[in-house]
C-alpha cells in the first residue's frame, strides 16, 4: 500500500482529510481540477450557486445537476476509507456492526458501510438482498490482487436505492436502471449498455488502442534511431567539409603571402632603381652647393677686377658651358663646366 512507509497519521493528513474541515473526508467529491472535497462542505461552500470556484485552486465548477450530488464521488478515496476503517477495527478489536454478539470484526461491507463479522460475512452470501454487495475482509486487504478488485458500489445520485449498473455509451456516464427508462432511455442519442459488457467492449477497445500505441512506440524507436544516424551522418559530413575548408583557406593564405612577399621586393626594387639616379644627382647638387658658396666671393673679385672673366671666355674650348665658379681663400678660382667633367683653375695675379 501506498501508506507502506508512511506513518498513519500523516498518510491521513495527506490523502484522507478535507481540508475544509480538516477531519476525514465524508462522501468524497472530485472537483474537475481534481481537488477533493466532502459532498457536505462544499454544499456549504457554493452557498446556493451553481457556479463557485474550487477551494484550494479557485478553477471555476459549474454544477451539471441540481446540487453537489451531480459532482463525481471519489471512489479511491471511499476504498482507501474503508481499508483504513478496517485496519483500526483490527487493532482496536472492534466488534461486528450489524449483530450484537460482540463478535470481531473479519470484514467490511462497501454497500451497507459496516464492519462485519464472520457470520454476518457469510450471511449476507444467503441473504437475496445482500447478495451482491461489495465486501473486503481482514485477509483480502493483505493481499494486493483482492484489495484491488474492492470498491463500493455506486448508487445513482438521482435514485439513491439504485446502484449504477449501466453505462450509457454516448453520455460516457454510468446510470442505473431507472435512469435507463428516463433520462438515459435507448435510442438515437442514449444507448445504456450493462457495465461488465460495457466494461468488455472498453477493455478490448483499450487492448486495440494499446497494441497501436505499441506499434507506434516501435515506429517511433525506428524514426529516432534513423534521426539519430542521420545526425551523425551529419555531424561527420560537416567535420570533413569544414577541415576541407580550413585547408583551402590555409592555401590561399599562403599564396597571399607569398604574392605579398614578391610584391614588397618589386617595390623595393623600383624604389631602387628611382632612388640612384637621384642620389647622384643630389650629390652633384650639393658640389653645386659648393661651387655657389664661392661664387659670391667670386663676385667680389669680378667687381674690382674683370680680367679673368676674358681668361674664362678665352679658353672656352674645352671649358664648355661653364657652370659653377668657387673661389679659395688664397685666391684661385675653380671653374666647372656642366656635369663637373672639367675643372680648371685659374689664379688671380
Ligand atoms: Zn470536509
Ligand atoms: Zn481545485
Ligand atoms: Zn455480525
Ligand atoms: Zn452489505
Ligand atoms: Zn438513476
Ligand atoms: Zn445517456
């Protein structure tokens, strides 16, 4: 049992107590937000109204019918009553409800709602009226496959001597046999089947919807294990494509360098080349420079004498196109043609 580990009391604190009255549960109702109630508090709670709102959750629960009877009752909450009630009786060594020979108690009865003792058990076999009545004794609890097949038996909400024997298929609701000749009469909308066939045809229904569920699951064991392949297909298929990648863009790197090399050289070269004729003529420039530094000297000597100008011009045969003239300080003159390749000296007499 669900209790196995868990202490009593606090077993029936968390399944077995309303928690509007905080005592066990009294005609358990199962609210659509599947919050459970006794039948007494929450006629108490909707205070009249059809519409009222769950005490716990606050969902909203409209009444079907008239009252809280039309609000299903919890049979597992009912079944685990009774074992419980039944269990107490065992320690409590509780006497039989229905005689009064002060016999123990060996059972209970889900239809009368007592504890039963050994004969009373057996009587209500004998009894017409008793015959079919729901009963678990002290030996069926202790063992799991009985306390299973127990339940109370459900009387109609609106023909509260009736038990609900009929399923009525299109309604999807259980009714009882009044019902069948009312609300629930057989025809185009209402077809009241009894439960055991009912029962037969959902349970081979569920067999089939069970079987499809099976294949299904195998289905979807093929499709996840073919996704999966496909994944590493994938995932293999990338890792070969982004190597290739890196490798193409690791060739063009190097060929891009080396075009970057080959390019830098043919610059320097260039700049060579342009750069030696121009340092040649700087250099002639600057023995230019020198030869107007003494021009202005040789201006001087011009402005007092003139002679050697005529000694210039009278030896202009190799000394073609003069082109700086520099004068030293003890009084030679340099003359150069262009291009420096002749020099001659002269001397101021
Ligand atoms: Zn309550
Ligand atoms: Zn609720
Ligand atoms: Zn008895
Ligand atoms: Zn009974
Ligand atoms: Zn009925
Ligand atoms: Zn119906």
């Amino acid at each position: 049992m669900a209790a196995a580990n868990i202490p009593q009391e606090e077993f029936d604190d968390e399944f077995l107590t309303c928690c509007v009255c905080q005592s066990l549960y009294n005609d358990p109702r199962v609210l659509p937000c599947l919050h459970t109630f006794c039948a007494r508090c929450l006629e108490r709670w909707r205070k009249g109204e059809r519409q009222f709102t769950c005490p716990t959750c606050r969902q909203q629960v409209s009444l079907q019918g008239t009252g809280v009877n039309s609000i299903p009752v919890s049979f597992h909450i009912n079944r685990l009553l009774d074992f419980r009630a039944l269990r107490r009786s065992e320690e409590s060594h509780a006497c039989c409800q229905m005689c009064e020979s002060g016999a123990r108690v060996e059972g209970t009865c889900g239809d009368c709602r007592l504890l039963l003792c050994k004969n009373c058990i057996t009587s209500h076999g004998n009894i017409p009226t008793l015959k079919d009545h729901y009963i678990i004794t002290l030996d069926d609890l202790k063992n799991p496959r009985s306390r299973q097949n127990y339940t109370r038996a459900q009387y109609c909400p609106k023909h509260t001597d009736q038990r609900m024997t009929f399923f009525c298929q299109p309604c999807a609701k259980l009714v009882c046999r009044d019902c069948t000749i009312t609300e629930h009469r057989p025809g185009p909308d209402h077809d009241p089947q009894d439960v055991s066939k009912a029962a037969q045809e959902v349970r081979a229904e569920l067999q089939t919807l069970l079987q499809k569920a099976q294949e299904t699951t195998e289905d979807l064991k093929k499709t996840t294990s073919a996704v999966g392949k496909e994944l590493t297909t994938i995932a293999t298929n990338c890792d070969i494509e982004d190597r290739k990648i890196q490798e193409h863009f690791s060739k063009l790197r190097g060929k891009l360098d080396e075009a970057e090399k080959e390019m830098r050289g043919k610059l320097r070269e260039m700049e060579k080349t342009q750069r030696e004729p121009l340092l040649k003529e700087r250099e002639v420039l600057e023995k230019l420079k020198v030869h107007r530094d003494g021009l202005h000297s040789c201006a001087n000597v011009l402005a007092r004498d003139g002679n050697w100008v005529s000694t210039i011009s009278s030896d202009g045969d190799k000394l073609n196109r003069p082109h700086g003239v520099a004068v030293t300080e003890d009084g030679h003159v340099f003359v150069a043609d262009a291009g420096d390749h002749y020099i001659r000296k002269y001397r101021y007499m």
